[in-house]
C-alpha cells in the first residue's frame, strides 16, 4: 500500500467522464446520490457532459478533467461516471502533470474502459500519486446489490474486504500483486510502456459483449507473446454476451476459458462476482492478494500483510 488517506464522510472528491459520453443521465444522478448520501462533497469536472462523436469530448477535453483532478491538492478521489471507449487515447503521447506538493494518492475509482488508466497509473510517474479501484462507476452504482455498494466505500473508508468465492481450478494458492481490468482494454496495453509489471502478478479479467471466439483470439495472443507465462495466477469474474446470434458450433465461454488457461498450470478461480451486467466487487489495484485454487478463493490482504 503506498500510504492511503482513508475516505471519510466530508471528503472532496471530483467526478471525470474520459471515455464514452454521458448518456444515461438518471443513472448518473443515482450514483452521485448514493456517494452525496453518505456525505462525500463532489464536484462535477468542467467538461464531464461534453459530447464528441462517441466520446466525452475531444482528447484534449478528457485528459484536461483528469490532469485538473490530479493537480487539485484538496482533491482525495477521482470518480468516473462511465465507461465505453477512449481512456486507452489519452494515454498516447500523454505527459503527465501532477500535484508536486507532498500529498497521499487520490483514488481513482471506475472499471471497463476505465481500465487503461488503472493500469497506466502503475507506471513510474502516477505509482505514488493515484490508487486504482477497479469497481462501480456512477451510472452502474445503483444496479449494484447492497452487498457490493458496501464493499466500494468498506475499501475506501479503510475497512477490510471480505474474499470472494468462486469456482478453483486447483493448482494451489499464490500470492501477488492484483492487477484487475477488462481483457480486451488490458490487451490493447500488452507492449506498450502503460503495460503493469506482469511478472508474480495475479490479473483479474471481465469482459462484456465479446464472443467465445474474441475471448480466444486475445487470450492466444497473450499466450504468444509470453505475458500469461509470467504471472503468478488469473481470477476471472463475468464475461457476459448474448448466446443467440452466436455460431451454433462455437465453444461456450467456460470451455473456451478452460482451453485456453488451463494448461498454464497456476492458480486459476473462475466465476467470480466482478464485471459487468451483475454484482461488481470492488477490487483495489496494485495490492497484495492471496488466490486459493484449491477452494475458490480471492481474498484482498488487509494493509498490515501487503509487504
């Protein structure tokens, strides 16, 4: 842990929109009431309602909320209202500008598309300035079980979390550093210097609307470039698509996975409760977790076991 400043009732926080455009506004409005609700001071980011094509703005327009929010000293989280696509742009060619006074990292909540910058906050620049929280942006926070809105603000106010279960695949337990996205936003990264540390790491995979064929097509491409030989464990939460206009003779999604990680011989839990189109468990990023594939477990290590 790089010396968080838990969150609080009363803490200010700034509201981001650099991926797709804002489009379901009531669901928008929910989650700033759930965060309001709980007494936390939000301030909606100049530009945060812009529109450009299907993006929130020009990149220009996105990077500038997020180097303001990263630049304000009285600013103790960032929270994205969205997800969609284009995070992966403001990444090109970005210098980064942040706060030079001796502040604790901002988090940055959000997850999807939002992916790229959680893992491009793990490079040299932003590892000490930013602490990502893979979890529910603004306008899927109210569709969220109690459960998993309790689990966001139980991490970012400092309590433990409780693992998680799913479905082990056998092959022991494995600590490392947990390293949660979406695989078709993790996969655009693979090469490129926004790429984590991958060696000893546990990856955390969802993805949304992508076919068993799609899912293989990226899953092969880490095989060959030796990224999957690297790390220490995969925790795979929900990959949700529509079965109906998929090809009657195509693998379903679980045979697929199996097919392609299987043989890795790690640690391996499926079916856990994160991603989209149900529960999204928070799950912070860049901390030490335990992946038990013996009984189905992920569990977050509280700060006092992180080092």
């Amino acid at each position: 842990m790089r010396n968080p400043q838990w969150l609080k009732s009363g803490s200010y926080l700034r509201v981001i929109t650099p991926s797709g455009a804002l489009r379901d506004r009531e669901r928008f409005q929910q989650g700033l009431e759930i965060w309001r609700s709980r007494g936390y001071k939000l301030e909606l980011t100049v530009g945060y309602d812009h529109q450009w094509g299907y993006l929130a703005g020009t990149d220009e327009n996105r990077r500038q909320q997020f180097a303001e929010a990263l630049k304000d000293d009285q600013c103790q989280g960032i929270i994205c209202s969205r997800g969609g696509y284009g995070a992966t742009r403001l990444l090109e060619g970005w210098r980064w500008e942040v706060s030079t006074s001796n502040q604790p990292p901002k988090f940055l909540v959000g997850f999807s598309d939002i992916t790229a910058l959680l893992w491009g906050s793990q490079n040299q620049v932003l590892h000490n300035k930013i602490l990502g929280v893979h979890g529910p942006v603004l306008t899927t926070l109210a569709q969220e079980p109690d459960w998993s809105i309790q689990r966001l603000f139980d991490y970012l106010e400092g309590r433990p979390l409780q693992a998680l279960q799913g479905n082990g695949w056998g092959n022991g337990k494995v600590r490392g550093q947990l390293l949660p996205g979406n695989l078709t936003v993790a996969t655009c990264l693979l090469g490129t210097s926004y790429q984590p540390q991958l060696s000893n790491a546990i990856l955390a995979f969802e993805d949304v609307n992508e076919e068993p064929y799609r899912i293989d097509r990226m899953l092969t491409y880490w095989r060959m470039s030796g990224a999957l030989q690297q790390v220490a464990g995969i925790a795979l939460g929900r990959f949700s698509y529509s079965e109906k206009d998929v090809n009657p003779n195509s693998f379903k999604m679980e045979e697929l996975l199996r097919d392609r990680l299987e043989d890795l011989e790690i640690p391996i839990v499926s079916d856990l409760p994160f991603g989209h189109e149900g529960a999204n468990a928070t799950l912070p990023v860049g901390i030490i977790a335990e992946l038990d594939s013996d009984q189905g477990i992920l569990n977050c290590l509280p700060s006092e076991k992180q080092d």
